[in-house]
C-alpha cells in the first residue's frame, strides 16, 4: 500500500478540534445518516440485492459506519475501527447500501491520517485496515468466483477473461480508494503541521520585535542618562568649585571673585545649551545627533576650562592627528571631559593634569593624568555612584575600544582610553584645531 511511512522523529502533535468543528463533525454525521436512509430505501426498492438482511442488521450496519463519524476529529483511531466494523457488516450481511458507507469508510480512513495524534499508531491502523479489507475483498471474490452460477453475464475463456478483468478492476479500485484516503489525510496532517510552524514563528518574531524594541528603548534611555550625567556632571562641578572660591575670595579679592563668577556664568551658558540640543535631539529624532558637534577638536577647550576652574592643564598631541570616526570622536571627547571633572572634584587643591591625545598608526589614544592626593578612587562606593567610569567604561566599549583607570606609582591618578583604527563613518571635526 502506498502509505506514507511515519515519522517517529517528529515531535508536533496537533491541537485538539475546536468547538466549530465538533459541531460541523455532528452535522455532517447527521447530513450522511441522511442520506444513507434515503439510500438504503432507494437500494431495497431496486431490488439488485437477492439477499437481504434483516431490518435490525441495516440500523446496526448503517449506524457503526455512520454515527461515529459525529466525533471523528476528537478520537479518529477508535471512529476507524468502528466504521471499518460497520463497512464489513453492511458488506458480508447484505445490507442494501454502497454509496454512503464507502463515504463514510472514506472520512473515517482519511482523519486518522489527519487527525491522529499518534503517527506510529496512525500508521499501523490505516494499513492493518488496508490490508484487512483487501484481503477479505480477494476471499469474497474468489469464493464468488469459484460458484459457476456467479456472474453469469461475463465470459470466464480466455487467460485473461472478462471476469478477470471484473476482478482487476475490483482489486485495482479498493487500491486507490485507500491510497488516496491515505494520501490527503498524511497531507492534512502536514499542511496543518507546516501551519503551526508558521504561526509559531509569527509569535516569535513578535515577540521578538517587541523584545528589540523594549531594549532599542532602553538603550536610548541609558544614552541620555549617559550624556546628562556627563553635561550636568561637568558643568555643574565647575560651577560649584568657583561659586565656592568666589564666595571665600569676595571680601578680600573682589577681581578674583568676579573672575570665579565669570567661569560660573560661561559653566552654566554651556550647560543649558548642551541639554538644550540634547532636547532638541530627542524632540527630532531625524535631525543630527548635539553631541555630534563635540569631538577631539574641542580638547582645546576642555583644557582651558580646565585651567579657569583652577587646575593647572596641559593638552600634549602626540602623532599627525586625522579625521576620526563621529561616535569615537565623541567618546573620546566625553571621556576626557568626564576625567577632567573627576580630577575637580577629586584630586584636591593644588594639582595638575595632562591630557595626551596619540595617534598611532593602528589606534588613537587619549590619556588624562593628574598628581594629585586621592583619598578614594574616583567612581568608589565612597566617592560616588560610580557612574563616571562606568559610564566612560560603556561609551569607549561601544565603538570597540578599551579604557585602563588606576592609581599611578608616582601618585595621582590615570585614565586612558585607546580605540583601534578602523573605517566607520568619518567626522566633520578636524583634530589639528586641538594643537596649542
């Protein structure tokens, strides 16, 4: 038999029928016991049959083949059995019927293949079934054939006679009729499989579209915490420090509190318009990025704040400078600003500080030195939130490079960060406006 071998490997198992189909299997039982009455009337009344079975065999015949088919989806292995029982009883009893009973042999053959929930036991009783009612069709023919009375109308001369070909032809027939009940229902079965499969890919896909965009959300969140924390850090810190010194140097160096006050007004015109552009960014996505217009060729200026805020600072460029891709452009530029206000706010009165921008011929490199006395690292429980290193830990990270912090053997504290060259998208800053 042409049944389609069963896959053991195959781990799906289809759902249960849904209530709409329950009821749509009741109603085409009901639709076929119909017509099967009608049917067996019309049959009687033909009189085809010379022997016909007792009333009470038609309504058992009739109705194993028939009334199991109201629960065929949700037990198809048990409905076949029945059927295939009630097949052979309206066959070998004569119960005066053809046309509805091969239907429902037919239905009932085919949601197993369908339906079944156990593909190796689908497969063993479809072709147990097979082979059962193939065998008891040849037995039926040859004892049918062997009576000289039987078929009188076909001529039996000949090696291949007119009863032989009847014969073929009834063999040839039941052969295809389990062969193609067996060919849709494995065909079904597969179609609804390959549907499942399709819908459960949909559900991941949205899933996983929804996971991007919840973590697409919160990268944008810890990007805008990042540059808060750096414009507020910065500024602010400056603003602090010369309020302070303006506020102890008022009464006996008027000129000296002016100039503080002068850094505290120039801090607080830079802070506003860098979160005023980072609002507008936020506002108008489409537009270019605010932090696009600080880079490496602003080191100038770090170090000049630097030096107003009152630490002594010195920008060394070491290298031909070149064009520098925009994201590296700018983590480079916020991680010396971040370090620069760590050595503010850390380093103590007195100290000095490097920034030393290398570029090599595989990386660039930018390095921020002070000598001052720490009495807690920068970025420790007990010295912030530790977002400050952290924070320039992820920007030098995201653009493939590596940051190293530390004390220094010969006190003071060091941060450096090195980005290996590559070929991103170039700035529009041009870093020689860095030299002094």
């Amino acid at each position: 038999m042409p049944i389609p071998l069963p896959r053991t490997d195959s781990s799906w198992v289809r759902p249960a029928p849904s209530r709409s189909e329950l009821r749509a299997d009741v109603a085409f039982a009901a639709l076929i016991a119909v017509g099967a009455a009608l049917s067996v009337l019309l049959y009687e009344r033909i009189g085809i049959y010379k022997e016909v079975a007792d009333p009470w065999v038609w309504v058992l015949g009739l109705g194993l083949c028939i009334l199991p088919l109201a629960v065929r989806r949700r037990y198809p292995e048990a409905v076949l059995l029945l059927v295939a029982v009630g097949f052979f009883v309206c066959g070998q009893f004569g119960v005066p019927e053809i046309l509805f009973v091969n239907i429902g042999l037919f239905c009932a053959y085919y949601t197993v293949g369908a339906w079944g929930r156990n593909r190796v036991v689908a497969f063993w009783l479809r072709l147990g079934v097979s082979i059962a009612m193939l065998a008891w069709l040849i037995i039926s023919l040859i004892v049918t054939t062997g009576d000289p009375e039987a078929f009188p109308a076909y001529s039996r001369i000949g090696v291949f006679s007119q009863l032989a070909a009847f014969v073929a032809v009834q063999i040839l027939t039941n052969l295809l009729y389990f062969a193609g009940a067996a060919y849709f229902g494995q065909h079904a079965w597969r179609a609804a499989r390959t549907a499942s499969q399709l819908d459960a890919q949909g559900r991941e896909l949205e899933l996983e579209r929804r996971t991007s965009a919840a973590q697409a959300v919160a990268l944008d969140r810890l990007g805008v915490a990042r540059e808060l924390h750096d414009v507020v850090a910065h500024h602010v810190s400056v603003m602090g420090i010369q309020a302070a010194a303006a506020r102890r140097s008022l009464d006996r160096d008027p000129a000296l509190a002016s100039e503080a006050l002068a850094v505290v007004e120039e801090s607080a015109h830079t802070a506003v318009t860098e979160l005023r552009g980072l609002v507008r960014t936020l506002r108008s996505p489409d537009e270019d990025d605010a932090a696009s217009t600080v880079g490496v060729a602003q080191f100038a200026e770090l170090a000049e704040a630097s030096r107003r805020a009152g630490t002594p600072t010195e920008l060394i460029v070491i290298g031909e400078p070149r064009p520098l891709p925009m994201l590296v452009d700018v983590a480079l530029y916020r991680v010396v600003q971040e370090a620069l206000t760590n050595v503010r706010k850390h380093a103590g009165s007195g100290a000095s500080c490097t920034v030393r921008l290398r570029f090599a011929a595989d990386a660039v490199e930018v390095e921020v030195t002070d000598d001052g006395i720490r009495q807690t690292l920068p970025g420790s429980r007990t010295a912030g939130s530790q977002l400050g290193l952290r924070g320039m830990r992820e920007r030098v990270g995201a653009v493939g490079g590596t940051l190293q912090s530390g004390r220094r053997e010969q006190g003071g504290f060091l941060v450096r960060a090195r980005v290996p060259s590559g070929s991103p998208r170039r700035s529009t800053h041009d870093p020689r406006a860095a030299r002094r």
